[in-house]
C-alpha cells in the first residue's frame, strides 16, 4: 500500500445543456490525509458524485487543481492518470458493479493482472480479502447467486486489491438494508483504518457519518464543516 494524500484545490466543475450551464462545483477545497476518513454528507444534486469523480481523476476540473500527494494530476495525459488510478485508487459505489460472468474471486483478481500482478499471487489476494470479508466459502460464485451485502463485500475486496493510498466511495451501503448495511460498512471502516488509507466516503446516513473522522458537506458548490 502507497501512502496518499488528496488535495482538491479551488476545483470548479460545470455541465452544459440546451438550457445552459449548471455551476454544480465552485471553488471547492479539500484536503484528506493519509490515514483519515472523511464523510461527505450532502443532498442529492449538490455534487457529491461530481466530487468523487474529480477526486477519483475520472473527470477533469474546468478549473482548479487535484493533487495526489503534492504533484497535480490535472496536466498529466490519460495514461499517467488512468495508472493513478489503477494503482493508488480504489472505488466503491452503491451498485456493486461486478462482472456477472465472473466469480467472486475472479472479480477481485482481474484488476490486479491488470496491473501486472502474477496469477497465483492476485488469487491469494483474492482469498485474503474475501475471507476477510467473511467469503471466503464463496469464492467460485457467480455474482447472481451472492446476496446483495455478499456482493458489496466483493465489490469493496476489488477495490482494495491493487493495495490503493486512497478510498472513494459512493453511497457504499445505500442499496442495502439497514442491518446489512451497517455490518459491510463495520468491515469497509475497519479494513480502511487497518491498512491507513486516506479515504473520502460519501453517505446519506448521519449515523454512519458520525463513526468517521471528519464531516463535510456541500454548499453554493464549495466544500465547508458540516
């Protein structure tokens, strides 16, 4: 695991459509340390998703700068980001997002032959992770046959896989139900703190939120305390 810290300076980001142009981030600014999880608590439509994703080097800000331990991404080309990203990134979403034709531990090991780990060493990954997540006697199933909290579980251990600095989620536990959501999210917390990411997570659940280290939220398009 690379140690990272994020930083998200004066970052503004816009959409525009037939009807013009919607300012959805405005000088925002954040910075996460290695080692701290924040929680980004703030309603639907104020950006959240737009955040991570600038955070994630998924979009590009139109101004402003996202800095991965000092050095700003925002010149690099898309090979150099699409590494950071691969290497030192992991993503967590509210759909699992997993690959339905491939088992649970053959989602976890594939981005980790992508980035260029051996086979036998991505499958003992694989089963660390999964059995940490309490998987590990379902390793060779399919995603249609895991339980929804089982497939977040696997869609967490594949963020993890490649041994990232920095955790973004969004809404990780939103699609389940209450008593499933608060066990997966016991085990993202306490694989995040184990291994020190900096992790920025984003969740509607004030309860959840309260467990983190720091909350913020978002308004008129700009970072503040919540």
């Amino acid at each position: 695991m690379n140690e990272v810290r994020l930083e998200l300076r004066g970052v503004a980001r816009a959409f525009r459509s037939g009807e013009g142009e919607l300012r959805v981030l405005t000088d925002a600014s954040l910075c996460v340390e290695a080692g701290e999880i924040v929680a980004l608590v703030a309603p639907s439509g104020t950006g959240k998703s737009t955040l991570l994703h600038l955070a994630g080097l998924l979009e590009r800000p139109d101004a402003g700068a996202v800095l991965i331990d000092g050095h700003d991404a925002g010149g690099l080309g898309e090979a150099a980001r699409t590494a950071i990203r691969r290497d030192r990134v992991g993503f967590v979403y509210q759909f699992h997002h997993l690959l339905g034709e491939f088992t649970a531990a053959e989602n976890v090991i594939l981005p980790q032959l992508i980035a260029g780990a051996a086979r036998a060493a991505a499958r003992a990954r694989a089963e660390e992770l999964l059995g940490r997540f309490g998987l590990g006697h379902r390793l060779d199933h399919l995603p249609g046959r895991l339980s929804g909290g089982e497939q977040q579980r696997v869609a967490i251990a594949r963020a993890l896989a490649n041994r990232p600095g920095l955790l973004l989620a969004d809404e990780p536990t939103g699609n389940l139900d209450v008593g499933t959501a608060a066990i997966v999210f016991d085990e993202l917390l306490a694989s995040v703190r184990e291994q020190g990411l900096a992790a920025l997570i984003a969740t509607h659940n004030p309860e959840l939120a309260a467990r983190m280290d720091r909350v913020v939220t978002l308004r008129d398009g700009q970072v503040v305390p919540a």
